[in-house]
C-alpha cells in the first residue's frame, strides 16, 4: 500500500510543488485545455460546427480547433467574443 500515492503527491513528484515554474506551467496548460473543452461543448450544444462559430466570431476555423485542442493561448476578449456573440450567453469569472 505505500506505492499507492495521492493525486497532488504525483503532480508534486511530476511538475514540482505548487507554486514552482513547472508546476505553474503545467497548470496553465491545463487551464487552457479545460478552457477548450468547455467551449467544444457550448459549440455542440448549439448544434454548430467550428466553421459556423469562427464565420460568426470573424475568426478562422483553424483558430477554433486550436483553442478546442488546448493549443492556443487565448486572450479573454476573445473568449467574450466567442461566448457572447457566436454562442448568445455570458462569461462570468470567478476569482478564488
């Protein structure tokens, strides 16, 4: 049992303890792919597809798989365009 470690202990063993370069890298890695997923969802429950959501943000649809992808580093007026004009919602943000 004491191989058996916790999921902080492995992130701490693989990228550092929080707060060091790595592991503030990793984390924001992390982020954007979180960040990504969501928008994937918000896309397909609005029934659209990347080139729909890019030709009515007036951005490319290379630039949407990216972002989906967690490959693009996305600035947050982007994020507010692609939420409130292509999907007609809101972006709340939350600090904690």
């Amino acid at each position: 049992m004491k191989d058996i470690t916790t999921f902080d202990e492995y992130l701490d063993s693989r990228y550092g303890k929080i707060g060091s370069e790595k592991r503030i890298e990793f984390e924001i890695k992390a982020k954007a792919f979180a960040i990504g997923e969501i928008l994937r969802e918000a896309r397909k429950e609005a029934h659209m597809t990347q080139e729909q959501l890019a030709q009515k943000t007036g951005t490319q649809k290379s630039f949407i798989s990216r972002i989906e992808n967690g490959h693009s580093d996305i600035q947050l007026s982007t994020l507010y365009r692609l939420v409130e004009i292509g999907f007609g919602k809101k972006v709340n943000l939350t600090i904690g």
